[in-house]
C-alpha cells in the first residue's frame, strides 16, 4: 500500500515536463536480451531493433519545469485547471459534489469516474501511461469522500450554503486528509522517525521541488514494485494473481471492487528499497499506449539527462560524510562488487545507485542519502 500511495502523492506534487526531444537511441538492447526479444514477439516493433528512445529534458534549464503544483493540495482529484474543473469534473447543482458514475453493484452504488471516449477515467491528474488500479483506488476513495462530506455538511448547512461553498468546504477537507495521512503516516513508516513539529508557514521559502529529490529521491518506489500482485476476496482467499502490466488494464477495477483491491493491497509485502528492480520494471509493456520500456534504465539515463551530481559529490551537499570504499555505501558484499565492476572508484558512483544501494537506517526503508533528501524537502 505505502508503494501506490507514494505514486498517487508523487503525481500530485511533481509532473516533469520534456522537450519533446526524442533520443532514438537513448537505451542500447543488447543482441541476446531474452525479455525484450520475447516481449515484442507478435507486435509491429521489428526484431532487429537494437535501442529503446528517451524522451530528453529541458536542456536549457538545470531546475526542471513542474507541470503541477508542489503543494500536497489534491491535484490528482480536482485538477491543474479552472476549466478542466468546471467542464469535467464538478457536478454543479448537486450541492458542491463531484462526477460520478452509479453501477448496479455493492461497490457501485457509491460511484466511480466517469469515462471518456477511450474509456480512461476522467480524473483531475493521472498521468494515463503510468496510471493502474492500485493508484485509481486511491483516487475513487477520496472522490466518494469529497461527495460524502457534501451530504454531510449538508444535513447541517442545508440551504443557507450554496453549491460553492459545499464544494470549497468539502475540497478543504479531503486536501487536508491526504496532508495528514502523508505527513503523519506514510512519512512517518518510510522515514522511521515522525517529521518535526510544524510552526508556521515561511513565505521566504521557495515552493518548489528540489531536482535531486524528484530525479533520485522518489524514484525510490520503482524498486519496491513486485512482478505480479494476488488479488483476494473479503474473505482473504485468493481470486487471482495479475502480473505487473496487467494492472493497468482498463475495467479490471470495477471488476474486483474497492474494497476487494484494498484489501489485497494491503496484504501484499512491497520490495525491498534496493538496486534490484523486478524482472517485469526491466521489462515494462505499458498496456495503455503498447510501448516496451526498461524503467530502470530509463531512471539511471535520467539521472545523466538532467545533470545530477555523482553520489559523493551529492552526499557532501547534503552534509553527509563521503564514502571512501564501497563497504561505505553498503555492507552487501554482492552489491559491493557489482558497483566496483561498473564504476571502478568510489567517487564514479552515480547518485542514483549509491542512493538506492545504501544500506538502510533503523526503522526507515532508506539509507541516509534518499532519507535527508526526503526530509529536507518535506519539512
């Protein structure tokens, strides 16, 4: 659970905006890679193809463009946009709710989003590529939440409020669910250690993302995903297990329900934060658009695409000491020697892989680098 709850908060706060530059050879495939080979087998993407494209960032500017907000401010339910927001998302009339739509079922009954022409879910932010239904849960339950504190504050308020006060007041209050689940839950298990107590709000601060924090730090998560995820019933049996890219499949939701996902989440364990991605990360069909990708590979190009520092030389900004010996960024013997095989000395490291191959804090799921990025920026 705490893996798609920090993609759902992920794509709230940060959405990279490229050039549009394509790198056609941006990730060489080597000649016997059996995966990708296999996986392109019946498709229209020739066999003899030898290299994955990466889409570039913004050369001209080290700090990356955000296309959203980095306020924690429930973009992923209500959108970037007046405009979006008035035409596709809100319900006017009906005392401030949102748009849902009813199904003659259990689960049903309290709605889910609507559907465009190509049958995605509108959503407020979702990037469609990356979006599956662990992350969709999370939206449908806060959109269900949003209209039931409008039939709340109704039984109150009635008509001494109009529709705009209802929906104001009822965003108002799922923003600051979603603030105080991460800030005094999910930070706090990933972390180790609960956040300083908060004193009031800096106008001298820039509200923005840090590119190390949004390049490195939260990419975190694409090492915690698993090959495949078992679905279970109410009752803890086993319906099914899907493999990765099949929980991107449209209508797959509904098919199980809310609670049913939940549920099934929740009794999932999550990967170990480390350099070992899941066969299927190294392998990704995106069902959604039909593309092959290596995420991992594409994580580690991006790195070098937007200019981050060596591991050292980011760990000395943070304040950490530099590590001298590969022993110093991991115990892991195995690990030790896969990172002097590549990068010879210490101070080759890249960020990205020193961070994810650190041995971790007590009680945090990071090592110090990935754990001072995260809590510098969230304080």
């Amino acid at each position: 659970m705490i893996t798609f709850w920090g993609q759902f908060i992920a794509f709230d706060i940060s959405s990279s905006q490229s050039t549009g530059e394509i790198l056609p050879t941006g990730i060489i495939i080597p000649s016997d890679d059996a995966e990708y080979l296999s996986s392109i087998t019946g498709t229209t993407t020739p066999l003899n193809e030898n290299a994955l494209s990466f889409n570039r960032s913004n050369p001209e500017s080290r700090q990356g463009s955000n296309g959203v907000t980095s306020f924690v401010d429930a973009s992923t339910i209500y959108g970037i946009d007046q405009t979006k927001l008035d035409q596709e998302l809100r319900d006017f009339g009906n005392r401030g709710k949102l748009k849902l739509r009813y199904t003659d079922t259990p689960d049903g009954q309290f709605g889910y989003p609507p559907i465009d022409a190509n049958g995605y879910y509108i959503l407020g932010f979702a990037p469609k590529r990356s979006a599956n239904m662990f992350t969709h849960m999370i939206y449908i339950v806060f959109l269900r939440e949003h209209n039931r504190r409008c039939d709340e504050l109704y039984v109150i308020h009635q008509d001494e409020w109009d529709d705009e006060r209802y929906f104001q007041e009822a965003r108002r209050w799922v923003i600051a669910l979603i603030q105080k689940i991460t800030y005094r839950e999910y930070l706090s298990i990933v972390l180790g250690t609960p956040l300083l107590p908060y004193t009031n709000y800096n106008p001298n601060l820039v509200p923005g993302l840090d590119t190390f924090f949004t390049t490195v730090t939260m990419k975190y998560g694409h090492s915690e995903v698993s090959d495949s995820y078992t679905i279970v019933d109410n009752d803890g049996q086993v319906l099914t297990t899907l493999p990765l890219n099949a929980i991107q499949t449209q209508g797959l939701l509904e098919n199980f329900n809310i609670p049913v996902l939940a549920l099934s989440l929740s009794l999932q364990r999550q990967e170990e934060v480390d350099i070992f991605y899941s066969e299927m990360m190294r392998g990704f069909r995106f069902s959604s658009t039909g593309d092959f990708n290596d995420i991992a590979s594409v994580d580690h190009l991006r790195v070098r695409d937007r200019g981050i520092p060596l591991y050292n030389d980011v760990r000395n900004a943070y304040g950490l000491s530099r590590a001298e010996k590969f022993s110093d960024i991991t115990s892991n013997t195995v690990v030790q020697a896969r990172l002097q095989e590549i990068y010879s000395t210490v101070d080759s490291v890249e960020a990205l892989a020193g961070a994810l191959a650190e041995d971790h804090l007590v009680g945090s799921n990071f090592g110090p680098l990935i754990h001072t990025s995260m809590k510098e920026q969230v304080n």
